[in-house]
C-alpha cells in the first residue's frame, strides 16, 4: 500500500475491472438522458462519453462495497417541495454508511447526522430520489449511488441503488478527513442561519473556497451529486446573490452540466474544513457559452462557465462534525494568470 510523504497510507484509485465494463445484467440500457447526450454532442466529445458510460452500473461494483464502509462522509442531493435542489452533508464514524449489498445501503443516523433543520430531512418524505457521493480526498477516490432513500425506522436510512459509477481523481484536494471524536451530539447541530443574499462572511467562505458539491436533478431520471474543485478563489462571486464557477474538463460524461441544461435548479454546498461548518446554496445554474477565457479565472482550455443564482442560503454546524488535515492539492488545477 501506498504512503504519502508523511508516512500515512493511503489506498489506491478505485479501477474497473474489465468483467464490470461488460457485464450486461449491471448495465442500464441508456446511461445518459436528453441533457446529457445535447451537451455531449455539443462538446463533440458522444464518443468518449459512450466509453465512459460503460462505467455506469445499476448496482455497486464488488469493489467498492468495504470502500462505502471505510468513509466519515457522504453528500446527498435531494429535492424539496417546490423543485428546489439541495446539497447536504453527513459525517460520522466509518461505518455509519454500509453497503451490506450490491443493491443497497443503510446509514446508521444513531452514529452520523447533519443538523436536525437540513432540508434532506423533510425532502425525504416528499421526493425519495436522492443522488449520492461517497469521497475520500485522501486517496481521491470518489463513487456516486444514486436511488431512492426511505427511513429504515426510526434511526436508518435504506438507499435503493439505481446507479453506480467511480469518478476520476481530478481536481481532488487532498485532505485526511475524520469524523471528529465528540462525547454526545449535539442535539440542535450548533447555530443555525440563512439568508437570500451573501453577506460578506459567506462571500469570504465562497472565494476562500478550493472544494464545492453541487447537486443536480432531472425531472424522471432523479438527483445526482458532484464534486467540484480548484486552487482557492476558482470561484468568483459576482454580486450579492451569483457566483461564476469555471467548468474544467472532466470525464465527458457531463452528468451536472446535462442535468442543468433540461432542469437548471441546483444546490451547492461549501464545508468549512476548520470548523466543521457547512454552507448549503439553493437556487439556478445557467451554462454560458458566450463568455471569454478569462485570465483570472481559467477553466482549464474547456471555454465553459456556469453561473449560480441564490435563491437561498443556510449555515449550519454538523451534529457530528468532521475533522480535515490538508495534505496538497491536485497538481494539474488551472491557476489564474
């Protein structure tokens, strides 16, 4: 096993073996949706994206069953009532999220929680579709399950898998996360605020910021999570309620872009590593097309912007927080001129 430059051990990228690129029974019969194949056919990219997509399972792949087991963290992305789309954040011991299947995952809330007045909470009982990423910045490995998520009783959450697939490594800053050792939860999840406009604490958090998540949805297809990442200050808040994120060049899939251009509503959330604090963002993302590379905030040779509208915003601490020791950043983040 690998090791850092400080001695701690890390485990390697995720890897498909070549049984999972071909086996038919875990494949969906379309990976991609309308958005999807429109915003692919527009990069001129339909042929990688048809390579990768062969990635895509409607089951998790053996591998990564202990790989869910061994995280303090995963994001969900749900929708509320209105269509608003939300970002929220779990954290716990390793463990608290198990995969005791390749269909299926169950989260132990009695081990893990976010703040008791996360939207997750109340949009479960409407919309159970839920888009989700397990991450580790240590090693840079990332796995998305999308599903459907009910309550399991009173302390579980049942995730029925619908996809699956592992990321790249890129744009991962990596960071040794934990779940921090805490006595009792706090109940409450700590202090609790929100707004509809950026005051300058939460402007300095955005553009401080080197890791975002941002959550997507279509209207039949369901919800589904991203990570985002870049040297600090790759995203730029343009006035009181939009920020401007550069879209660096990824898989080809354009699985966040897809969802975006068929239904714009989007949720963000930053996560103050130092304090263990979270910043979740809803509102609506529109691709621009039209921009120039702008030297300040490069994306990387793609051409491609997208900006965010807030329509609102809440700040929370985490019932069980997380602990985080940067360790580098991702050697290939463009950097302004």
């Amino acid at each position: 096993m690998p090791s850092t430059p400080e001695g701690r051990a890390t485990t390697p990228p995720l890897r498909l073996s070549p049984h999972l690129l071909t086996e038919p029974a875990m494949q969906p019969e379309d990976p991609y949706h309308e958005g999807e194949k429109a915003i692919q056919a527009r990069v001129g990219v339909r042929e990688i994206a048809s390579r990768n997509g062969r990635a895509v399972n409607t089951q998790i792949m053996a591998g990564a069953l202990k790989f869910i087991a061994q995280q303090p963290m995963a994001i969900l992305g749900s929708m509320d009532e209105a269509g608003a789309v939300w970002a929220s954040v779990l954290g716990g011991a390793p463990g608290f999220a198990v995969a005791p299947d390749p269909a299926t995952v169950t989260f132990d809330l009695a081990r893990a929680a976010s703040h008791p007045r996360d939207p997750l909470w109340a949009n479960l009982e409407r919309q159970p579709q839920v888009g989700g990423l397990f991450i580790e910045p240590g090693s840079r490995r990332r796995l998305r399950v999308n599903g459907r998520l009910r309550h399991d009783g009173d302390d579980a959450l049942r995730l029925e898998v619908a996809e699956a697939y592992p990321n790249c490594p890129q744009y991962i800053q990596r960071r040794h996360l934990r779940a921090a050792t805490v006595d009792s939860p706090d109940p409450v999840g700590g202090p609790f605020s929100t707004g509809d406009s950026f005051g300058p604490d939460q402007r300095q958090w955005i553009e401080s910021a080197d890791t975002f998540f941002i959550a997507s949805a279509h209207p039949t297809r369901g919800a589904d999570v991203s990570h985002r990442g870049g040297p600090p200050g790759f995203v730029r808040v343009l006035d009181a309620r939009t920020l401007r994120v550069p879209d660096y060049q990824g898989n080809s899939m354009f699985n966040t872009l897809g969802n975006l251009a068929v239904h714009p509503a989007a949720g963000l959330a930053f996560i103050d590593f130092e304090s263990g604090r979270v910043l979740q963002l809803t509102g609506r993302a529109v691709i621009r097309w039209d921009l120039a590379e702008d030297d300040a905030q490069p994306t990387g040779g793609s051409a491609r912007y997208w900006d965010f509208k807030v329509d609102r915003w809440i700040e929370a601490g985490m019932s069980r927080p997380l602990e985080a020791e940067f360790l580098d950043a991702w050697d290939r983040n463009p950097s302004p001129a």
